[in-house]
C-alpha cells in the first residue's frame, strides 16, 4: 500500500435530502457545496487537505436572463 493511500478517508452520504441537492454554478463552472453538508461531513476548503467529491448529474437546468429579446 503506497504511503498516501494511508491517509484517505472515503465518507458515504446515505441519506437522499443529502445526496439529492440543486447546485448552482458559478461563472468561474465551480460549485458550492451547501454548508450544512460541510459542517456535517467535515469539509474545511481552507484546511491542508484535499477533498475530492463525487457528482452526478441527472439535468441541468440553463435561466436566460429575463430581459433578453426585449431591446
């Protein structure tokens, strides 16, 4: 077993209000995972580690602004 493979620690998360959540990204194609996720699993963005999340996507859903057309 290599030296880093020591040090992941994987975290399941069961419960579907938790797996199922409507993200919004960013100009920047980032997205935020809901704080109350990272306060519940232990994800700190600002601390020494390195998290790496699996995401699935069912859909996406693209909004035009609401005044486009109406120039």
């Amino acid at each position: 077993m290599a030296m880093d493979e020591q040090n992941i620690i994987e975290k399941k998360i069961n419960r579907d209000s938790e797996r199922n959540q409507i993200l919004e990204l960013d100009t920047r194609g980032r997205v935020t995972i809901p704080s109350s996720l990272r306060s519940r699993y232990g994800i700190d963005p600002e601390d020494d580690k390195e998290y790496w999340i699996e995401l699935s996507i069912d859909s996406i859903e693209v909004r035009e602004p609401a005044n486009r057309g109406d120039e």
